[in-house]
C-alpha cells in the first residue's frame, strides 16, 4: 500500500474508533440514571437535578420538639432545629448530579427494619411541587419523605457530609449519633 493510503486508513480508523467512543459514552450517560428514575419517578429524579431552591433541614436529636417545625416521616415526625437556604452554595451542582446516579445507591440490599435516627434532610423545590430528602448517617439510609420509600446510600453519603461540613452548613456533631 502507498504511504497516502495507509494515513488516509489511519484516520477514517481513529474518526471510526471516536465516534463509536462517542455512542457508548452517550448511551452509557442515558441509562446511568434508570433506576433513580425508576425509584424516585421522572418528575421528582428531574426535581433532583433542576430545582429552583434547596434547603437543609438541621434535625433535633432528642424526640421533645414541643414548639418546634416538624418533618414527617415513616419513622414518625422529627423536629427542625435549623433550616437554611443553600440553593446557591458553591458546588450544589455536584451534589445535585450526585442523588440522580444510579451507583449513588446501594440497589441489591434492603433497607433496614429498624426506624433509622434522622440527621439532616435536603427539600428540593420548584414551581410543580417539593421532593425532600431526609438522611440517617448511621446507617445510610435516605427516605424520599413524598412517597415514604426507603433507600440505603452508598459511600457517597460520607462525600454528602463532607460536603456540608467543609461548606460550614453542618457540623459532625449534627450527623453523629448521641
């Protein structure tokens, strides 16, 4: 073959090889979130992603909360012991991503019998409605409070928390147990 053949070979061969790279890396990017959207459904894993505003939630440890902003959840209602906006803290676009990822979750295991102690919960909100998130540390479990579903996190919750408290919005006190 002539010296002009072969790189005319060589790059349809590399054009070839990148948009094949391309494809997969697009088809790949689709169905890495097919079971958030099948746990959480399409309108509240699209909240997730593009809300509006967001809130942290800074939950009571101790079971009194006479007075006090109550979140409602399947373990029974916690009290509120601060709420902050954070909708435009640096990073929230990571962290956003982070709850629409499949490997985010821990999918093949169950979640706990036991009522987890709630730390923490992010709401997400917008013009159609409201999907909070409420976190047990513990023993990473997450519960989608709308639908009363129950989830366990992956090592990312300790990345979550991290987070929050290297952006000074938590404290390790507010996440640990008593």
């Amino acid at each position: 073959m002539k010296p002009d053949v072969q790189g005319k070979l060589v790059i349809i061969s590399i054009f070839g090889v990148a948009i094949a790279m391309s494809i997969y890396a697009w088809w790949h990017n689709i169905h890495t979130g097919n079971q958030v959207i099948e746990f959480f459904g399409v309108e509240n894993a699209t909240r997730l992603r593009h809300a509006d505003s967001i809130e942290l939630f800074i939950l009571d440890k101790a079971t009194d909360g006479q007075g006090k902003e109550q979140l409602s959840t399947s373990a029974g209602s916690s009290s509120v012991r601060s709420k902050q906006n954070i909708t435009n803290t640096p990073g929230m676009v990571h962290l956003r991503h982070m709850f629409i990822q499949d490997h985010t979750y821990r999918w093949d295991q169950g979640a706990p019998e036991l009522p987890p102690r709630w730390a923490f919960a992010l709401r997400f909100k917008d013009s159609s409605g409201t999907t909070t998130l409420v976190f047990a540390p513990a023993n990473y479990v997450v519960e989608h409070v709308e639908s009363g579903k129950l989830l366990l996190m992956g090592d990312l919750l300790d990345n979550l928390i991290r987070y929050l408290t290297e952006s000074k919005l938590i404290t390790l006190d507010d996440v640990t147990e008593p």
